[in-house]
C-alpha cells in the first residue's frame, strides 16, 4: 500500500495529506441551520467532508481521517465516518483513518479486522471501516503490533505507528534516554524499522510506517537516517508550527519518504483572510495548492518511471 | 468516582469487574439464527450483553466494555456499545469503557467528550458513549492526557492509563531501563501518580489509576509500593494465565486498590466443563461469584463505615 501511496504521490506531485478532522464548529453558519441531534449534525459532517472531497481528489493523493472528531457523535458520527471513507475511496484517494488504536494481541486483532481486514457474519465476511490505512501505538510491544502487520500483508494495507508525535509534550515521555543512550523514540523507531522490514515495496519502502511530527525538524532527521526504509507520516504543519523548511529532512534524495497532513488549516481556510469570500471547498482547495506548492519549494519529488 | 468505584467494590465484596469484550464466536449458537449482517449481529451481540448484565448486576460492581470488539461491527457494533453502557448503567453497575484512546491535547479533547464528557449540539449538550471510567495511553506525554482530567474532575469521572499490561510482549518496550534506572512502565506509573495528585478521593485513591496486568506480580508489587494513591485495573485474571495469588500484591492492607477483570472466563463460562449444562447468563454467574470467592481467599475487603 504505500507503493500506492507513493505512485499517487509522484502522479499529483503532492505529498500532502488532507485531514479530515471535521466537527461542527467547522461547519459554515448556514449547514447548521437543521442541526439540532447526533444524528443531523454527522449528516452535516458528511456532507461538508463530501464537498471538500470533490474539490480536492485531483490535487492530492490521500486523505487522513481523525476518528476522535467523528466518536464525539456516537455512532451516529461512526456512520458520517464510514460514509466519508467509502466515498473517498470511490474517489481514488487513498485513505489514512488516524486511530491511534492499541491492545493485546486477541483484541488488536479485532481492531486490525475493523479497518484493514474483515469481520466474519454468518458465513461471509464484510469490512467495518474499509481503510488503507491506520495509524497504531506500540507501547504494548510486538504481540500489540503483529496483528496490523498480518492484515497489512494479507489485505494490502499500511500502518504507521507513533514515534515522535507533534503535540508540545510529546518529548516528555518520547525524548527520555535509556541506558544505552538512546532515546525513547529512537528505540520506537528501531522497532518500526525491524517490523517494517518483511514488506518493503518497489520504492524501498515499508508499509509499517511511523508517525514524526513536522514541529521537531532535528529529531525528525536523525530518525529519516535511523530508519531508511521507513515512510512517515507528518503531522503538525500549519496550525500546529511545522513549516516545509523543517520537514524537508523527513524526505529522501528522491523527494520521497513521506506524507505531510494539514487539517485545520484545510478545512478552515474560509475563514483566513488569504481565501475570504470563497465558499469553504474552494477555499479548501486553493489551501491544498497552497500547501503543495509549499512543500514543493523544498523538497524535489522524482518523475514517475 | 474511585470512590463510588470502591464504595460499591465494599459493597458487593466484590473487587472484580466482567469484561464485555462479546463478539459473535461467544454468542450459543441459538442466538446467531437470525444474524446475516453487521445490524443484526450488533442486535445479538446487543441481546447477549443485556442477560448477562442481568445476571450479574447484584453480585460485581462493574463492567469493563472493549471497543475493539464493538468496532469489528462497523457503526452497527457502536450502537450495541451505547446501549450496553447505557443499559449496565440503569442496573446501577460502573462502566468501565476501555478504549484505550491517546492523541494529541485537542484531538485527545474529542475523545474526552466523547466518553467522559459532553458534546455541543446546536447549543445543547448530548453525551456520545457516557461511561464512568475509561483506559488511556501516555505515549504522548502529559499534553495528551490533561483533557482527560479536566472532564475526570469536571463530570466526576475516572480513568486508567496504560502503565504495565498484561500481555506477553508487555514487556518488551515497557520494561527498557532508563538511563537513571528505571523501568519505563515505572517512569509511567511516576508519571500516572504525579497527575492523579489533585484528585485523590476519600479512600486514598485518586481518580486517576492505572493499568497493571495480573500476569507480572513481581513487577505489580513494586508499583503497589512506589505508586499509592493510584487505582489499578487488573486485565489478565484468568485465560490470559494471572491467578489470585499473582494479583493480591495489587491490594492495600484493607484488601482494596484495585479492580480485577476477567472478560472470556465469564462470557464463555458455559462452554467450560465445570459450568456444562447451565445456560450462558447462569454460568456467567456462578464463574463471576467463584471468580470473587478465589479472589477474596486471597485479600480481606474491609467493612464500609
């Protein structure tokens, strides 16, 4: 799957991911004039992912979706978040649905059979939340881990698991040093790369990626050298702090190596002077250019073969 | 809530939760006649939970209900989640929901609002999945968590974060020493004790506890020392191989400071030769009542005042 990834990548000249973290607040005034239950306002969610997803399919290969946005409206929101992934799969984009999920093995099965692979009723089997891809935290080590990587190879997914995340604290915990000096992400890192190392694809890429924050751009290189066959996912550009000039370090000579995410900065651009008086999906997509041509300016990506 | 927790525990003489990690594999096969889709396999699983909280609701004090399991069904599986909480609730048990979630601090927000507080629907508040306690991962330092708390204190609700687990590889990465010595999972359980330190309940216990597995008593007896205002949930009771002698080391001298889980000895009770014959609810009863009485061999639960 991150073959995929990457192709699509190289065909949009895009290595940038749309997040769609969308809760009401986001909503333009006049969506939310028959909003009044769970129910009504995960249609409303939906419908405002769908506009901002037809207006952006062509400019980027990828979408992540933030389950936390969607869990806020019960299973209501659940649906919205089914609906909006389905739809943008039958769009073409790949789809990230960040869910951060973590457990013993019996029950990180489960999870794994949620979003990469499939449930079994009566006889056949369906797909839960039919994902490409997911996000994961190791902090229960290997058996926590091994579940994703069998439905990763069996089904053709990806996974990216936490490394050094974007939020403020996340040193805190990540940037404490073992014995053998090396740090706590590090050592996540060295067991990314040691997962990831059965199911490298024709880029020289993993599909057990790992998540490194664009707001720590030092951290961010010595990991791209660590961990040479790892693809990463890159949150915290925009709203969050991390510019283009300090991600860069998390590509490769070929411009590849990685996914940079913006939200916020996506889903709301209508609200920044920079894009005010267009509709939100406009909006949205001339922030997405935006944010491309962006990243472009520091980093090459190479022609497809 | 630690104290309702332990006020109900005094109560029932019962420091045991059950576990309602139900998928269709542990329904009898009666109930899976009219079961062809995730809607209808979500009403089963929905059906399967409501007897055996019926069966047990006057003898434990709590449920612990697994996401995972939910998930595996789609949205269809989180309206069963709903109504088993929702259900549990009425019958006046505690509902644990372990969902292990972890994001950073306004994502970690969403989750928060999502299980422990409130959502804003068109200038009203609705509750999404309203649990008592919820289980979360401080991979992401303390950025991550304090959203938690806020709504811990704010709603008078609880939660455990993940600090040694019960499965094999647990170790794996918790275990690592740090350069000063110590464990990570005791750096953690540092961590959980210092953030707990403002809501410490009438019982010495604070609303914010931890995850300690059955399965490591060596390790569960260090914590019980270095961490003693800290709440543990006990995972891996039973099946997963801890036994009452393993997690005694968990309890304070008034046989309280913790809550132990069992999940599949109880729902699958009525496949085990000692429970042959009775019907599932009624084996999920006398394996919840044998499964107090092993425990309490081990601890003396003190009186309530």
């Amino acid at each position: 799957m991150t073959d995929k990834l990457i192709e699509r990548i190289i065909e949009t000249k895009n290595p940038s991911a749309v997040g769609l973290d969308t809760c009401l607040e986001y909503l333009p005034k006049e969506m939310l004039e028959n909003v009044n239950s769970f129910e009504s306002a995960a249609a409303a969610i939906f419908e405002f992912n769908k506009n901002i997803i037809d207006s952006i399919y062509d400019v980027v290969p990828a979408v992540k979706v933030q389950i936390a946005y969607y869990e806020m409206y019960s299973h209501f929101g659940l649906k919205a978040f089914y609906d909006t992934i389905v739809y943008a799969k039958k769009k073409g984009l790949i789809v990230i649905s960040d869910i951060k999920r973590n457990d013993i093995g019996s029950t990180a099965g489960c999870y794994s059979k949620a979003y990469l692979g499939e449930t079994k009723v009566d006889g056949h089997f369906e797909r839960a939340f039919p994902s490409d891809m997911i996000t994961i935290n190791g902090y229960l080590g290997s058996d926590g881990i091994i579940p994703f990587i069998d439905d990763m190879k069996k089904y053709d997914k990806g996974a990216f698991v936490l490394c050094r995340t974007s939020n403020p604290s996340g040193g805190e915990f990540q940037n404490l040093k073992l014995e053998n000096g090396q740090t706590i992400y590090g050592y996540m890192g060295g067991l990314i790369e040691k997962w990831g190392a059965t199911s490298i694809g024709s880029f020289g890429y993993s599909d057990l990626g790992a998540v490194v924050g664009a707001t720590h751009p030092l951290e961010a290189k010595k990991l791209r050298e660590q961990m040479p066959h790892t693809f990463f996912l890159i949150p915290g550009y925009g709203f969050q702090g991390g510019s283009a000039e300090d991600l860069k370090v998390c590509f490769d000579s070929q411009g590849l190596g990685g996914i940079v995410n913006s939200s916020r900065g996506i889903l709301c651009a209508y609200k920044i002077e920079k894009y005010l008086g267009k509709n939100y999906y406009t909006a949205a997509r001339n922030a997405s250019i935006d944010m491309r041509n962006d990243i472009n300016s520091h980093i090459n990506i190479r022609s497809a073969k």
